[in-house]
C-alpha cells in the first residue's frame, strides 16, 4: 500500500501537466494543497514549491513568485538539496528577464550552473546552460547565446537529455534566424521538431511549429509561416494548451499586420487577448494590446490606437514588473499622440523613457530597483503626463475621419484643417458638452448669447453651415426638439 507521501509524488506530473493544459488556477489550486499536506518529505516538498512558483509566473505574480522560490530555497540549502538549488536560481533567472533585469538573471544563471557543475549534476548543467543562453539572447547578445545554447546541447547529447534537447535544438534555431543565418535556422527548428514529434513532447512540438513559421515569416514567404501558425493552432487546441493557442492567434495576427490586413489582424488578436485575459498572462496581454493598436493604425484610426495604449497602460501596475513593456507602452502612447497633432507631451515622454532605459539598466536586484528614486521619480513623471493626456483625450472627438481637438479649437477632416466661426465653435462645444443628448434650440440660443427676438432661423442656419464643413452625419436632427452630435462611429 503506498503512503500518503507517494501518493503525493504522483501528483506532482498531475499538477503539472494542469499547469501545461493552461489550467493554472486549478493547478495552483492542487499543488497549493499539496504543499500544505506534505510535511516529511523535503525533495517532495520544495518541488512542490518550485512547480507552484512556475504557476505564480505564468499568473503574472512576480512577487509571489519570488516569495515561494526563496522559501524553496532556504529548505533545499538547509537540506542540502543541490539539484534543487541549482533549479530555483534558473527559475529566479527566468523571472529576472521577464522583469528586464537581465544583469541578475545572469548572475542567478551562473550560481545555477557553478552548483550544477561542483555536483556533477549533468541535467542541471544543461538545463543552467539554456537558461545562460536565454539570458544573452535577451541582452542581444547572440553569438554568446548560441554558443552556450550550444553547449547545453552537448551536454543533452551525451546524457540523453531528450526534452531539453528539443527545447535547445529550437532556442538556436531560433536565434540564428533573428541574425539572418536562416539555412541553419530551418535545419535546427526542424531538428527540433523531429525530436520533439519522437519523444511526444507536445509543448515543444507546437513552439517548433512557430518558430518555423516565424522563419518564414522573416523571408516573406507568409504562406508557409500562415501554414505553420495554423499548425501549431490546431494543435494546441487539441491539447488544450491555452497558452500555446494565445501564442499562435498572437502570431497569426502580426503576420496579418504584415500583409497589411488590419481587420483580419484585430480579429486574431482579440481572440489571443481573449485567451490570455482568461488564463491571466499579463504580459502577452499588454502585447495583444499594443499590437491591435498597430493594426488600427494601419486602418488610419490613430484615436482608437491611443486608446488601446491608454488601456495597456492602466493594466500594467507598475514599471517594477514589466520594465520592457512598460516602455513600449509608454513609446507608443508618444507616438500615437504626436500623429494626433500634439507636441509638447510626446517630446516630454520621449525624454523621459531615455532616463528611464538608462536608470534601468544600471539599477540593483529586484528590491532595490523597487526602492529606486530616480525610477520612481521618472515613473511619476510619466503617470502625470499620461494622465494629461488621458483628460484631453475626453475632450476630443475623432469618428470617421473627423478629428475635433475641443482642448485647442481645432478641426480636421481626412487629415485637412476645417475652419469655424466663433460662434459655431460655441454652438459645437454646446452639442459636445451634452454628449449625444438632444441640445434645444434654446440652449444654442444661449451658448451664442442671442435672445428670443432673433429669429430660431438663425440657429439653423449656423448649424446648417457646420454640418456642410463637418459632414451632414455628425449632427443629427430631432424634430421639434433640437441638435445633437453623433457619438457612435
């Protein structure tokens, strides 16, 4: 009869295969109430630990994460568990460079591999060498990746390694299709494919399948990447991989955005946000988002791009989680504000995510980059302009070409300087403060300073006059009431 703890072994691969279904919040669900029940098994235990920080990650939870691996890591030093030591310092690495604090991860990348080695812990060796090589190819450095990439791969070779041969054999195919070497990019994601398809390693499997189509994707040859992504789609919806699916729509919707097809696009995006808002991965949400704001560019709509990157902003809590997102969006609202017309905002943002690039870059480990004055005075900078510009966002109205800056007086129509009188910028600025409702011919009266001997003609007349310098359809009539603006696109 098997004891409670061995019970408790087996659903370890239980907890984890939930985690790779996507079933994250029943998994840390399970391996929460695993790790409350086992008490007399240390290697049970921290495993438990380090699977239940994994789930915090992909959750977005950084600090829960963090919060988990170093309990983990003060009963595997205590017990001398040096394998999985060496695992919660990869792991911690990993968070590292999702957080674009990569001088750590690389620091928490070698302790990983310098236990591994002192042990003669091969796997660990491999798998440290992967996460040096991810470490690298995040700071651009590529040929250190690759050359540690490489080595893993060596080390996989010689011990048999097989899963974490295919995830390497993807990780260089990979990079030497981002530096242009994409004959060997193709044998290497094919390699890995192979490999992946023989062990039945479905993960690896569907992540080789878009690496290929990103290959293709970078010669132009957007069929064969279209294929690829369906591939790996179809694949990851019959596994029930929710992740893997949100990577595929994401990569089915740039590749759309590259063949300037916005709609599409925004229609294979939104199902991935769809997909990410559901499992909880705020990161690829964030990129979801700055993608469909791409797209609407494309479609000329540069008022609703700014307001997908206002709403990144607001689901972003802070730069101290997601550094590199955080500064895209923040490059994007800049942008899309200046297309808008603006200047001084766009300049002033600009301006401060160089400071904060370089404040970054040279900022400590994870509790001093939180407590670190100069970000923190960057970042409220940044939040105040922001806020700015979200409060003269409501202040202007931007359907079907017609762009009205209520703020500054200012009209454009398809991307042409419209001119208004006085007081038809005052019968204007009647209709928009009442926001779609019927505005009475009495109120228009008053909000152009004419009594009730001038005749109601004059007020028809003036509206008349807008309408043909505006367009007829942006402000609709109610018989015997009055005006109002049309509020829906």
């Amino acid at each position: 009869m098997k004891s409670a703890t061995d019970k408790f072994k087996l659903d370890l691969p239980y907890c984890s295969k939930l985690r790779e279904q996507g079933e994250l919040q029943l998994a840390l669900k399970c391996v929460s109430k695993l790790v409350s029940f086992v008490k007399n098994n240390d290697v049970v235990l921290v495993n438990a630990l380090i699977l239940k920080a994994a789930i915090y990650r992909d959750l977005s939870r950084p600090r829960d994460t963090i919060k988990v691996l170093d309990k983990a890591l003060k009963i595997a030093t205590d017990k001398s568990l040096f394998r999985e030591e060496s695992e919660i310092h990869r792991q911690k690495s990993y968070l590292f460079v999702e957080l674009g604090k990569s001088s750590d991860a690389e620091a928490l990348a070698f302790k990983s591999l310098t236990i591994a080695r002192k042990f003669s812990l091969k796997r660990e060796e491999a798998n440290a060498g992967a996460c040096i090589g991810h470490v690298f190819e995040d700071k651009g450095d590529f040929q250190r990746a690759l050359s540690w990439y490489q080595e893993g791969l060596s080390i996989c070779n010689e011990t048999d390694f097989m899963k974490r041969k295919a995830t390497l054999l993807g990780d260089i195919g990979k990079v030497y299709g981002i530096i242009g070497h994409l004959p060997e990019s193709f044998l290497f994601l094919k390699q890995a494919l192979e490999v992946s398809v023989k062990i039945k390693f479905e993960k690896a499997i569907i992540s080789s399948l878009y690496r290929l189509g990103d290959s293709y994707r970078s010669i132009e040859d957007k069929e064969k990447a279209k294929d690829f992504y369906n591939q790996a789609l179809e694949k990851a919806m019959n596994m029930g991989f929710k992740r893997e699916q949100g990577d595929s729509l994401y990569r089915l919707g740039l590749l759309a955005i590259s063949n300037q097809n916005p709609e599409e696009a925004i229609a294979f995006l939104s199902r991935s946000l769809n997909i990410f808002e559901e499992i909880n991965f705020l990161r690829q949400n964030l990129y979801c988002l700055l993608a469909i704001g791409h797209a609407l560019e494309q479609q000329s709509e540069t008022l609703k791009a700014l307001e997908k990157y206002l709403e990144a902003f607001r689901r972003l809590p802070n730069i101290l989680e997601y550094t590199d997102a955080y500064i895209q969006i923040v490059d994007n609202i800049a942008n899309s504000y200046q297309m808008l017309g603006h200047a001084d905002e766009p300049k002033e943002l600009s301006n401060l995510v160089n400071e904060l690039r370089e404040y970054a870059a040279t900022s400590g480990v994870f509790d001093d980059f939180r407590k670190h004055e100069k970000i923190k005075e960057v970042t409220s900078k940044i939040k105040k302009i922001i806020d700015r510009i979200q409060n003269i966002r409501e202040n202007t109205y931007f359907i079907k070409g017609l762009f009205i800056d209520f703020n500054k007086k200012a009209i454009k129509k398809d991307g042409k300087e419209v001119r208004l009188t006085k007081g038809q910028w005052e019968i204007l600025d009647c209709l928009w403060k009442k926001k779609g409702q019927v505005c009475t011919r009495h109120e228009l009266r008053l909000a152009i300073g004419i009594g009730p001997e001038i005749a109601t003609r004059t007020i028809d007349e003036q509206i008349h006059k807008i309408r043909k310098e505006l367009g007829y359809e942006h402000v609709l009539s109610k018989r015997g009431e009055g005006y109002n603006l049309r509020m829906i696109d």
